[in-house]
C-alpha cells in the first residue's frame, strides 16, 4: 500500500495517544505480558509510522508490563527450499557457505513487517538467539521470555511462546488474522498428532567464531491456523476493536484450544 492509498483510507492522522486510547479501549492494559502480531500498512496513515506504534504499546503496558513480537529471520532457512523467491539450485551451496552468522543484535527480520524490525532496535529490547524464529522484548519479564531460546524446536516449549504462556499472557492480531499467529504453534508442538520431523542447520556467532549448527524441529503448517482461530472465537471468544481490526486474545486459552483442535482434525 502506498502512502497515499493509507491516507485515503482514514479520516484523520493515527497518533501515539489515539493508538493508546484505542489499545486500552480494547482491554490492554498496565502490567500485561503481549505478544503483538501487526500490519502497519492495516492502520492507515500514522504519523511516525513504526515508531508510534511501538510507542503507544509501550506507554499503555508501562514498564511493568512486557511486550513481546517475533523477529524471525527466513534468510536462514535451507535455501534450496525458498520460493519467495526461490533461488538456482547452483546458489544454493554459495548461500550456505557465504551467509553471515545469526547475531540477536544486528540480523534483520525478514518478512515480518515494519513494527517487529523498527522494535528490535528499541533501547532496552534484548532478542533471544534462535537463528529462524527468535523473538524480541521489552519490560520487567522481556529476559525471562527470550533468555534460553531452545534451537530444538524453536516454538515449542522451550520457546518464548511457552513463557508466555506461563505468564498468563495476552496475544494482539494488530490488522492480520491467524494465518500470522504464532501461538498456534506452540499448539501444534504440544498436540498429539503425526508430525513429519526435520533437521535444520544454520550459522551462529559463538567466542568471536562462525559456527554451523544442527537441530531438530517439525514441519510446521499454517493452511488451517485461520480456521482453528475462527473455530476459538466462536467457542471461548475474543475482544475486537476499531483501530486496524484488532483482536485481543487470551493465549493460554488459545494454545489449549487449538491444541485439542489438530489432534481432533489433523
């Protein structure tokens, strides 16, 4: 979307304290633990794009609470296996050769929008180490949740998923659907059901030194997360608000739902 088309889309500008409002409209509040999914193209034309975003989050849950967004990094998946877009299979070798090593601290996101890439470089936001699908934080638990990121099955219970999970905490769909809902994951990991299982590999920064490593994960799918969300509105429910189609959802109550939903339909 361009910059016009957003302006076209809303009657007046979104600001860091309209933001605020609208978030503590919709039940986010001091002290909450949030894992935030978002589009920011979804929120029409904001003044400080990104940045207001992160801002108003931070403002409404203050320092006592924790805001948490996934900053995953597709560059360091098996490269013979992108399609978006894909590669010569003559590329394949030299990308895995050549590609820098992971770094919390300066590896981009891929893929996951303007407000988890202009998050992660927040003063006081520490990332965890997992080469594909770290995450980042910010607040008074933000290194419990990312600290010890297992490379084993990246989000399945020893991931920042599950300490949020632990911590009771709240997911945002800012402007996207289930489809971009990563707690579904952590369902599908714990669920009982056939999974076909894979070994990764990717390079990391360890003593000063480039490094390989190997670990294990499923293959994760994301064709039915719409449907088990819908399925989970419509049976425990969530809180929706105006600004960008929100939805604020209660993310243990998901993860156990959804995780009953693909051992019934998987």
């Amino acid at each position: 979307m361009s910059e016009a088309d957003a302006i076209e889309r809303v009657d007046e500008p979104g600001t860091v304290d309209s933001l605020a409002a609208d978030l503590r409209a919709l039940g986010v509040a001091a002290g909450d633990t949030l894992l935030v999914h978002s589009s920011l193209s979804s929120l029409g034309w904001v003044a400080g794009g990104p940045q207001a975003v992160v801002d108003a989050l931070r403002t409404v849950l203050t320092d006592d609470g924790t805001l948490v967004m996934p900053t995953h990094t597709g560059q360091y998946t098996d490269p013979s296996a992108w399609e978006n877009p894909p590669v010569p299979d003559d590329w394949v070798e030299v990308i895995g050769e050549s590609m820098p090593p992971f770094r919390p601290d300066v590896t981009p996101t891929r893929g996951m929008g303007a407000v988890p890439e202009c998050f992660r470089n927040y003063p006081g936001v520490v990332r965890s180490e997992h080469p594909t699908v770290s995450f980042a934080a910010w607040g008074a638990a933000a290194e419990e949740i990312v600290t010890g990121h297992e490379l084993d099955y990246g989000l399945g219970d020893g991931s920042p998923l599950a300490r949020v999970y632990g911590r009771g905490g709240d997911v945002l769909l800012l402007g996207v659907g289930h489809g971009n809902n990563t707690s579904l994951h952590l369902a599908e990991h714990r669920a009982d059901f056939e999974k076909e299982r894979t070994t990764e590999r990717a390079p990391l920064l360890r003593d000063g030194e480039r490094v390989v490593v190997e670990y294990d994960d499923i293959e994760v799918e994301t064709d039915d997360f719409e449907e088990v969300g819908e399925a989970f509105e419509r049976a425990v429910g969530a809180t929706e608000g105006a600004v960008a189609a929100a939805t604020l959802l209660d993310q243990p109550a998901l993860v156990d739902f959804a995780e009953d939903w693909f051992e019934s339909n998987r």
